[in-house]
C-alpha cells in the first residue's frame, strides 16, 4: 500500500511535506500506522525535525500558512504514536514530549 511509501519518503526533506499530508488523512483510518511510524527507522526523528525547525518562525511570529501545515501534521503523527496502546509506553520512555519545548 502507499502507506509504506509515504513513510518512507518521511525521510527524504524533499518528499516529506506531501507524505506528512498523506498520513495525516490516513491516520484514522490505519489502525496501525503507530507502530508502522515508530519502528521505522529515521520516522520519529524526521518528525521532531519538522518541528524543531519551525521554533525559529515561533517569535517573531513569521510562520507560514505551508509551515503551520506540516508542523500541524507531524504533530498528528506523534499524537497518533502517543495515543497508540501499542506504541504508548515506549514513546513516554523515550521521553519525546521533552523534544516539543522549544527552551
């Protein structure tokens, strides 16, 4: 399926806003893309990079309408991670919502 596609072009700075789309609309309907994006390699790491990036944009507040969209939809993804009773516990551990502060 593109499901696995689209995860994988996460990783790939040049493919990653389409897929970031993609799967965001899928996330409801994959029962299991959590435990798909957490146990691909690079995934979560691609994720926090969007929104990591976006920290500059925050103050002054210059962020765009394209760069609001991709950070909303990496957020989706983590929260489908996080929400996941499969993927739930390993994400806690691994102390990801740390990474969401911009300090």
């Amino acid at each position: 399926e593109k499901v696995y596609q689209w995860i994988s072009e996460l990783a790939g700075p040049e493919t990653r806003e389409v897929a970031l789309l993609e799967l965001s609309k899928k996330r409801e309907v994959v029962s299991d893309l959590a435990p798909m994006l957490w146990h691909t390699f690079g995934t979560i790491a691609a994720l926090l990079q969007e929104i990591i990036n976006i920290y500059q944009y925050i103050n002054p507040p210059t962020l765009t309408a394209q760069q609001s969209n991709r950070v909303c939809n990496a957020l989706a993804l983590l929260q489908c991670v996080a929400s996941h009773s499969e993927t739930r516990t390993a994400f806690l551990s691994a102390h990801i919502p740390l990474f969401l502060y911009p300090f």
